[in-house]
C-alpha cells in the first residue's frame, strides 16, 4: 500500500479512470488516501497486484513526462551568450502558459525543436527575436593603450586593424602599404572566436570581409574566453557582444576592460565614455553607426507546431520587455 504515499488526489483519480475493468475506485466517496487504501487491495486478487503496479508506473511516468493533461514539450537549443536571454523569456512564457514545458539544451545536444542562432545562412528559416551589438575591445593594461586612446577609431581604421589587406579594396592605398609595421593597427594583436556560434562572422560580414579575413588567433569555444585571452595577454585586441562586455547585474562596463574610442555621433560616444550598459544600449537602438556591427539573433525552425508559434509571436512582442536587461536590443518595429 505504500505505493500510494506519493500519488496526489489528481494521480488516484486518473488511475481509476484508465482501470476501469478493475473496479478499483467503485465506491461512492471521493478517491482520497485513506479510500485507496482502505478499498483497492480489497478488490484486487493477489495475481492482479503486478498488472496494476505495471499499470501505475506506466501511467504516472506518462504523465511526468508529458507535463500533466493537455501540456506541450518543446526544445530550445542555445549557446552560452544566449542562454540567460532564452531563459528570462521561457520562464516568464511559462509562467503564464501553464500548459507549455520548454526545455533548453545546450549546443552538443543533437537535435532541438528551435535553435538560436546569431547570424543567418542560406536557405535557413529564422524568426528574428532580439538585436546585438559588438565593439572592440582591449584591456586598461595594454601597453600601446596611451597610443589606442589617441585615436578616434572609424571603419577604416577597425579594417586595417582587424583584417588583412583586400588589394581591391581603396582603404588599403600604397601609402598606407608603405607604412606597414610602424602603424599602431600592425602592432596591435587580434585574437577572435572560431567556432559556428562566435561573432566573427557578423562582425566580418559588417566590414565586407568574411572570417578567413580576420587576423591573428583563432579561438574555439564561447565567445567568453576572448575576454579571458586579452586578460592573460596583455597585447591583445578583440571585439564581443555587449552581455559579455558589461556587467548585466551591475550594468557597468566589467573591470580592467577597455572599449576602444571610436568615431561616432555624440549621444553614442558619451554613452560608451559612461561606461553604462544600459546608456549604450538607448543610444545604439535610437542611432546606427558605421563602426558598431548590430546584428540579429533568431530562432531556426523547421515544422513548426501551434505552440511554438505561439512562442515565438509572444517572444517578439511581449517578449522584447527581456532583451535590454540581458544586454540585447530590442527588435525594431519592421521587423
């Protein structure tokens, strides 16, 4: 009988339902704990003790499993820079769609029902949920950063600095050839994420350039680690999305980092010299810039179901609420 010490009221009520032939709630008072016990084992023959415990366990797994009556289970998969986002937005959905079970899983997991992804490929079918944006970025113990502050960094610039040179391309001119190895865009080292989920390639795509482009090292794995590669070497410069870049807690620049100064119109140049998330954020939704790539992340889908539409459609209206406080721009109205 101690098999229905942990079955709630709702459980014991479903299993009388879907054993019928059994008789085994055929009484007139409500299907409580004491009736249960008391009535079952009353009714049931000892050779039926190992059907019904079969019956119990097949049905109450069923029901774990699927959620409760009437639910819905889908699948999200997402790398570590949009978990925190994903997980603010399928918390507050199912919190107000009971019925729904959203999982998410990471990148290794072999399948998923939606995929969060920062940049688009061909024949990819996407749903746009937020907007990011990149800058570049050294630590406050690089010993050319005297040399980095002098600059007001524009395209030019940031090409020369973060791409090899494009012969066709007229911000490479022979003088500038000429000059090679006394510039500070060739004393600078460039370090940058490898992997499918990094932003190389929004941030290469922006500038014309395709990753095979970007010089210096190459790292695999998350996007995070370039922060932790600068840190270690001191000569390095990179570029990362602002939820990585800020303190999305305290909403401040994180420690011992250091935004390059770029050139752009003022209400973004004094919100990056804040040193606030949330002033650089308003700013870069209000204005574009041609040294700040701002891209898309979306979900990929394939066949989707009513309650992933449904997802999706409440992502992208009531959803947006969640972006700016987990370092993302929200989308614009068109979109």
């Amino acid at each position: 009988m101690l098999i229905f010490r942990w079955l709630d009221e709702y459980t014991i009520n479903m299993l009388c339902d879907i054993t019928p032939q059994m008789r085994l709630c055929d009484f007139e008072q409500p299907a409580t704990f004491a009736n249960v016990n008391q009535h079952i084992f009353r009714r049931m023959k000892t050779k039926s003790i190992f059907a019904f415990t079969v019956a119990v366990f097949l049905s109450v797994s069923a029901f774990a499993v699927g959620g409760g009556a009437g639910s819905t289970t889908f699948t999200i998969k997402t790398s570590k820079v949009g978990r925190s986002l994903v997980e603010a937005w399928t918390k507050a959905y199912m919190a107000e769609h009971p019925e729904v079970n959203i999982q998410i899983v990471g990148t290794k997991a072999a399948d998923a029902d939606l995929t969060l992804i920062n940049h688009k490929e061909k024949n990819q079918k996407v749903a746009y949920v937020a907007r990011y944006a990149l800058l570049p970025v050294t630590t406050s113990g690089n010993p050319l950063l005297s040399e980095i502050e002098k600059k007001s960094w524009g395209s030019k610039d940031l090409k020369e600095l973060f791409f090899t040179a494009d012969e066709l391309d007229d911000d490479f001119a022979d003088d500038d050839k000429q000059k090679k190895g006394k510039k500070i865009t060739d004393r600078l080292n460039v370090v940058s994420g490898a992997n499918s989920t990094s932003s190389a390639s929004s941030f290469a795509a922006f500038f014309g350039r395709n990753t095979d482009n970007i010089k210096g090292e190459k790292i695999a794995g998350d996007d995070l680690y370039l922060l932790s590669a600068i840190n270690d070497d001191k000569t390095l410069v990179t570029f990362n999305s602002l939820n990585y870049l800020y303190d999305t807690d305290s909403r401040q620049l994180k420690s011992n980092l250091h935004i390059f100064p770029l050139s752009v119109k003022k209400e973004i140049g004094d919100a990056l010299k804040s040193g606030n998330l949330d002033n650089v954020i308003v700013a870069l939704e209000k204005q574009q810039s041609d040294v700040i790539p701002v891209d898309n992340i979306g979900f990929e889908y394939g066949n989707l179901t009513d309650s992933e539409e449904q997802f999706l459609k409440w992502v992208a209206s009531e959803g947006q609420q969640f972006n700016n406080q987990n370092g993302f721009l929200k989308l614009v109205d068109n979109q």
